[in-house]
C-alpha cells in the first residue's frame, strides 16, 4: 500500500515537473520560510521542533532548484527582527543553524553548491559565524547554483549601509554624486554581482515582504502559499514555478508591446 502511494506521488511530482520550460527559469528564487511555529504549535509541541522540521524543507527546496537549473537560491532564515524573540528560541535557531551547515556541507559539495550569506553576520555567535565563514569558504569554487542565507539580515540595515559606503565614497573624492545610478546602488548592497530575484515564495499564507531584499524584489513575481514551511516540498516549488511561468512580467510595459517585441 505505502509503495502505491509512493508510486502515484512520483508520478504526480514528475508530471508537475513536466510542466516547467526549462528556457523560461527564474535565474534567482528567494524564499521567505513562514510558518514553523505555527506548524509546531498545531501538533501541541514547541515552536523550535517547527524549525527542526523546517531543514528537510530547506534540503528539498535547495535539492529542486538545484536539479531545476536554479543558479541563486536566497533563504530568509533569520532576520535582524528575530532577535527579538525569546532567547531560548533564539539560542536553539543558531544552534540549528550550526548543526544544518554541518550537515548540508558534504551534500553542498556533492552537488557542487556554493554556498554565500547575508546579512549582518558580525552580530552572529562567534562559533555559528565562524561554522559558517568555513562552509563558504569550501564550497566558494562550486558553481552549480549558489545557495545564499539570509541571516541577520534586514533589508532597511542593508540600505542604509549602502547609502553609508556610497556617501563615504563621495566625501573622499572616488565618485561624483551626480553620477551616482541604479548601478552604484547595486553594487553596494550585500547582494552585489548576484541576479535580481525574479520569484519571491513565502509560505504559511502570510503575504508581506518583512524587510527582506526591498530594492532588489522591485520586480519580483509575489508566490504566497498556505503551506507551512515545514510541510513544503519539491512540488510546492514547482507549483511556485509554474505559477511564475504563467504570469506575464511586463516591466512597465503594455501586453502588446511585449507581444510586438516577441516576434
Ligand atoms: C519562520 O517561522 C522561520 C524562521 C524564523 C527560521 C527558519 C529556520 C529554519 C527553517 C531552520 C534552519 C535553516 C537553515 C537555512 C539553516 P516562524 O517561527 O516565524 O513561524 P510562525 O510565523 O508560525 O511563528
């Protein structure tokens, strides 16, 4: 019976996969994982056995991007926001976070996986900083897809940063202010030299962007799903990638120019 059901659900989950063009991929995904407390709290257990629960779904995420053609996977795993929380969830998160690196480096390898972070990684635990500068460090000559961690990360944090580094710049006489563009910008922001991303996921039926990548999502497809992340699999995010297959993104533009520029 159970060898049934696995059977009908690889052929749904190759039949969900049939539906992607390979030639239309997002080359960037960023995903806000939502919902782990809340998965936890339904089954009457503690909110951090939801973020235990939560790295299988990172694993099958990062395993379907990667077999997709994905080249930049961004996971939102702890905001700047978060330290707010309580400090024994807040200790066992950076613990978890410590011990999943630990665990994803061989697979990182395996798969030839670079793995990247942002965020304000100075105000990381010296030995959940350290762990993971030594993940980025063997992985850095990988070049599969790159796997980016969000981690103490905010975006205001980040911008502001930037305008910091750029203002810095002008005062010393290395760039004129008039000639300060999108580009500058971007090449300020943690996310320098990386793609922008073109689908944002955020699970556990929440629809808000909570100060994660606010310059870069400026044209960013939205994929809301109720699914708690916990519960996320490979066919949720194809599902999120058929759903961005069949928007028509047109940057400002009226259908029928893009339908003009088509031929
Ligand atoms: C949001 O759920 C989730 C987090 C703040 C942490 C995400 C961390 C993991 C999945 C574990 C390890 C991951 C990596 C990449 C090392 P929530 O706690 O805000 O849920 P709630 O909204 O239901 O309270």
């Amino acid at each position: 019976m159970a060898e049934t059901t696995k059977k009908t659900d690889d052929a749904s989950l190759a039949e969900l996969k049939a539906r992607i063009d390979h030639n239309r991929l997002p080359k960037h995904v960023a995903v806000i994982m939502d919902g782990n407390g809340r998965w936890a709290q339904s089954q009457g257990q503690p909110r951090v056995y939801g973020h235990r629960n939560g790295v299988k779904a990172v694993d099958q995420t990062t395993e379907a991007a990667t077999e997709l053609g994905i080249e930049y996977l961004t996971l939102y795993a702890f905001s700047t926001e978060n330290w707010g929380r309580p400090k024994s969830e807040v200790d066992a998160l950076m613990e978890l976070l410590v011990e999943t690196i630990k665990l994803e480096v061989p697979k990182l390898q395996k798969n030839n996986i670079r793995l990247q972070a942002i965020g304000n990684l100075l105000r990381l635990p010296k030995h959940s900083r350290e762990t993971l500068q030594q993940a980025i460090k063997e992985t850095a000559g990988n070049d599969r897809m790159t796997l980016v961690l969000a981690l103490n990360y905010s975006a205001k944090w980040e911008i502001i940063e930037a305008v910091r580094a750029i203002a810095n710049n002008a005062r010393e006489g290395h760039i004129d202010p008039a000639q300060i563009d999108e580009s500058t910008f971007t090449d300020a922001l943690s996310t320098k030299g990386m793609p922008d991303p073109e689908l944002l996921i955020r699970t556990s039926g929440e629809a808000r962007i909570s100060n994660f990548l606010l310059w870069q999502l400026a044209y960013a497809e939205l994929h809301f799903t109720p699914t708690f992340w916990p519960d996320f699999r490979k066919a949720h995010f194809y599902q999120a990638i058929i759903d961005f297959q069949d928007r028509e993104r047109r940057f400002g533009k009226t259908s029928e120019q893009l339908q003009k520029d088509d031929k």
